[in-house]
C-alpha cells in the first residue's frame, strides 16, 4: 500500500496517461499507479473533462443531474490509513475499541484534522465533485464498480463479516474499484470533503471545477461506512457531519492538482 521512491518526477518526466507530472510524484511499477514521496501514498489519475453529476430520481439533495468540468488531478487510491497517518507529525487520534491497525484507515479525525494532514502532505482534501468523479467515472453508474449491487468482495457495510468486529484494510474489496482504480470509494469509512454542504448546491454550482466554500455548519462526507447500511453505498449519496465531529466511522483521502498542460 504505502511505496518509497528515492526521487520524484524529473523535468519534462511524463505518466502514465501522457501527462506531465508535478514534481514529487513517481509512476510506480505498477501500471497506472503514482507515488507520492511527501507521505508515501499511492495515487491514480483522473483526467481533465465533464461528466454528469448527480441523480435524477434519487435524494432531492443530487438533483439536478448537471454536467461538471474538472481539471485533472491525482487522488488517493486508498484511505489514508494510520501507517500514513503516523507518518505525519500530527496527534495520533483516538483509538477506536479494537484498537490501531497500521493497514485500516485512520478513524476519529475532525473536518480539520483532516485539512492539517493534507496540508502537511502538500495536498487537499478533495472537492465534492472530484471525490464524485474518481468514484463513479463519466457514465453516471451508482456504485464504483457499475450498477450491480453491492457483494462483500467490493465494499464493506454493516453487513459485511469484517465490518461486526472492525474496519478492513484500505487495500480491500479490489473487485470494487473505481474506473480510475481507487478502492473502497463505496464503503469502510465516511470521507471527508473540501465542500460545505448545501442541500440545494447543484442547482446552483459552478459548471466548472465548483467547490462550496459558502456559509454552513456542515461539511460534505461519501462513500458510505462499514457501521452504516447498504443504501449509503452509492457513488452519488450527499452526508454531511460538523466540522468538529469525530467518529469511528470518518476517515478520508487526499488530492493533489495535475499540471496544467499549456
């Protein structure tokens, strides 16, 4: 999960899909996988282009469908988890009761506890839509992996054997990836999202690379968690938590903008 490169991108160095890199990132041996060297976490690219947002005949908060357009960007292909947590010379957080497990996500963070190791990472925490986009691709399907439903070797929820006693290893559930290969985009824990939540946001967003940064007291979480029902699992299903809240169901993932190509 976590892999160490001596050296990031060179000048001029290109991925996997053709684009230039940012310095510090590596193409990893793994085809379509990236390191980055300032936590060690791997990362898939998501290129730039539109793709629809939303559903037409689910919660009235993912209405209206409306076509976003992001610049490309690199995501986490795993939560982060609390090897690279211990990384960072931030607090470890609270425990959860059956206790820290290097290869689990990172549980009990706050919205800013979030930001701090993002920041510390020389990343961000994603925006509603890109998180959206690495999910579920440019073809509107409702879970990572298409529109089957779920099984427990693609996410887990409260059903899932794992998910009575703990969390799973954010490497899990492979037959759940997402178009661009990140795992556990349905499932596991919450993650949290740079976006202030507004129930009545999409209709009224930016076409382009939008991002709430409005008044509100509640931030944006997806993907469902291994406490919580089979329902929170779909790729376009809106939460939302205070900031300051920290459960043993919230973790998340961080971004790091691609270069813009001139």
């Amino acid at each position: 999960m976590v892999v160490f490169f001596p050296l990031g991108a060179r000048a001029g160095e290109l991925g996997w899909h053709g684009e230039p890199m940012p310095e510090g990132l590596s193409r990893a041996e793994q085809e379509g996988d990236y390191v980055w060297q300032a936590d060690g976490a791997v990362m898939v690219y998501v290129p730039p282009g539109p793709f629809p947002m939303g559903s037409a005949d689910r919660d009235s908060d993912e209405r209206p469908v409306h076509e976003v357009t992001l610049d490309g960007y690199y995501i986490d292909k795993y939560e982060v988890s609390w090897a690279r947590w211990k990384r960072s010379p931030l607090k470890v957080p609270k425990a959860p009761d059956w206790g820290i497990v290097d290869d689990q996500p990172v549980l009990n963070v706050t919205w800013k506890d979030a930001v701090a190791f993002a920041d510390w990472a020389g990343k961000r925490l994603p925006t509603e839509a890109e998180w959206e986009k690495a999910a579920r691709g440019t073809d509107g399907r409702l879970y990572p992996w298409g529109d089957e439903p779920p099984t427990f070797d693609r996410a887990v929820w409260k059903d899932h054997p794992i998910a009575q006693e703990m969390t799973a290893p954010v490497d899990c559930c492979a037959a759940g990836a997402s178009p661009y290969g990140a795992l556990n985009m349905a499932g596991n824990v919450y993650e949290w999202c740079a976006d202030v939540y507004a129930k009545d946001y999409y209709g009224r967003s930016p076409a382009v690379n939008p991002r709430n940064d409005g008044e509100g007291r509640y931030r944006v979480l997806r993907g469902g968690a291994y406490v919580l029902e089979i329902e929170d699992l779909r790729a376009g299903y809106r939460y939302r938590l205070l900031e300051v809240d920290r459960t043993p169901y919230i973790g998340f993932r961080t971004v790091l903008p691609g270069v813009e190509e001139r």
